[in-house]
C-alpha cells in the first residue's frame, strides 16, 4: 500500500512461480493473450520484436449458448492448448478480474479464467495478469476506453489489414501492454516532424 500511495511503478505480476525464459532464439517473447468468458474466450499471440511486435495469430473461442458449460470450458481448453503447441509463446496474460454485479456471472467467469490459467501454468509458461483499466490506458491512453476504441488502436499498432473482434483486440491488447511494461516498448512512438 506505502508503494501505491509513494507512486511507485506497478508492474504485471506473475501469477504461478517462473519456469520458462520470456525470451526466445528467434528474436523476441512470444506472448499469449487471453480475454477469458465462458461464450467468447479472445485470444492473440504476439512476438515481442522491435521495432514492431509481430501478430502471429488472434481469434476468438466461440460456444454456443446452448452449450453446457463443461462443454464450453473443454472447448476452451483444447483451443488454447493447441495454441500452446503449435506457437510455442513463452509467456501468458490473463485479464485481471473484474467485479461483476452479478454473483453467477463472477462465477462463470472464474471457471473459464481458471481453465485459462491452468492450461496456461500446465505448458510451463509464466502467468501474468492485468487490469482491464492499466490495459486500455497503456493500448488507448485512457483507462475507461471502450471495446471499439480498444480494437481500432489494436489494429492500428499492430498493422492488421481488418479490424479484429473485440475479445480478441481485448487479447492482443493484453500482449501489447505485457510487451510494453517488459521490453521498453512505446505504443505511441514519438510523431515525426
């Protein structure tokens, strides 16, 4: 508390203890995004170059709303570890949590955030998770940016010829912040004149 009141630095915390180097021979972290929900998982990989982060893939873990919830949550998990095979990320972040109003809600969100975090941890890759606001602050430069403003910055810093959908701009949006915070990266490079 002394450290937020002094203003010091906030920096994304790892959630489970280190087990692999964030930095790879190819030239930069490979970072796995991941928004969870129960209907829309977002999720998007990027690779930490300079001097400009590379996308290698985003998309979104749809279920239907007539799903069980087990069956989506076993859709979630097969996605993402596949994802993990076939990029290899060295590093995974997870939006922070959010408060709900609504107490089922909360609870729903926590099962797919934690089949997140558990096939995440399971690969061996370090956790880490931000706060949807320090997200939108770092991607937009204002904390309470809307999902629209969110994904056009994600596609503008990122050179995507189409404008990604929201859960997964929200998950590229999550790399782009990690691979700022970590690697000296500035989302908004200084104008030319």
């Amino acid at each position: 508390m002394k450290g937020r009141l002094s203003g010091a630095r906030r920096v994304a915390t790892p959630v489970f203890e280190e087990s692999r180097p964030v930095a790879t021979a190819g030239g930069g972290a490979v970072i796995l995004g991941i928004d969870p929900s129960l209907r829309g998982t977002g999720f998007g990989i990027i690779r930490a170059v300079k001097p400009q982060p590379r996308v290698l893939a985003h998309g979104t873990v749809s279920c239907p709303a007539g799903w069980e919830r087990s069956r989506c949550l076993v859709k979630i998990a097969q996605t993402l570890r596949e994802l993990v095979r076939q990029h290899q990320p060295t590093v995974g972040v997870v939006e922070g949590l959010f408060y709900a109003q609504n107490l089922q809600t909360a609870l729903i969100m926590g099962e797919a955030r934690g089949v997140c975090l558990a096939v995440v941890a399971e690969a061996g890759l370090e956790v880490y998770e931000i706060a949807p606001r320090k997200v939108k602050q770092a991607v937009v430069g204002y904390g309470a940016a809307q999902k629209v403003a969110v994904a056009k910055m994600v596609q503008r810093l990122l050179r995507l010829a189409e404008l990604p959908a929201p859960d997964a701009a929200d998950a590229l949006a999550l790399g782009l912040a990690f691979a700022q915070e970590t690697g000296g990266f500035s989302l908004n490079p200084p104008k030319r004149i």
